[in-house]
C-alpha cells in the first residue's frame, strides 16, 4: 500500500490538509533557522523606510538594543554610520535600514540581493 492509498483510505481531505500543514510548519521552522539576526548600533534607534533611502519614508523605529533580521540586501543611498560608509541597505521584513548602522562584521553583503 503506498501513502496515497492510506491518505485515501484516511479521508483524503483530512490527510492532504495535515500534510500541507505539516509541510508548511516545516519549511517555515527551516527558513526561521537561515536567517541571522544582526545588532543594530548601540544607542541608536533606527529608523526602518519602506525603501533603500532616506528619502523613502519611515515605516517604525527600532528601538536602542534591537537585533534584525537580513532577508535579502539591495544597493541604495550611501550612508555614513557607526559601522562606516555604505550604500548597502537591509530587508528586515517590513522595510530597510542602512547596513552602515547594523553590525554583520563585513563591509559588503552577508546575503543575495533583493530581486
């Protein structure tokens, strides 16, 4: 008997909607465990645009201590910050902040750019 026989035999529906969500709690524990979380600069609240610039507007601030998520990174307006000068910025999610303020220890990109 193989596994579609006893998904069949199990009610089909049921069995396939358990699967998918088996599948999709799977894949989004294993996504949850690519992605690093980086320090943004002590003492700074950062500001998160909805694009890779200043003058992009301002989607939240992240408070002083917090550490971000990089889903993927994207060249924009150079910035100036704590951890020097780059034109590199950050998908956190919502928005993007200026790679010059998060600490990821290199000077250039620590994941794929944005597409």
């Amino acid at each position: 008997m193989s596994v579609t026989d006893v998904g069949e035999v199990e009610g089909g529906d049921e069995t396939a909607a358990v699967t998918t969500a088996v599948t999709t709690a799977v894949t989004a524990e294993t996504a949850a465990a690519l992605v690093h979380y980086y320090p943004v600069a002590p003492g700074v609240e950062l500001r998160v645009r909805s694009g890779p610039g200043t003058t992009y507007g301002i989607v939240r601030t992240l408070a002083e201590g917090a550490k971000v998520p990089i889903y993927c990174q994207t060249p924009g307006q150079t910035i100036t910050g704590p951890y020097g000068t780059s034109k590199i910025w950050d998908n956190i999610g919502d928005g993007y902040v200026s790679d010059a303020y998060v600490h990821t220890g290199v000077d250039g990109y620590v994941t794929s750019r944005c597409s």
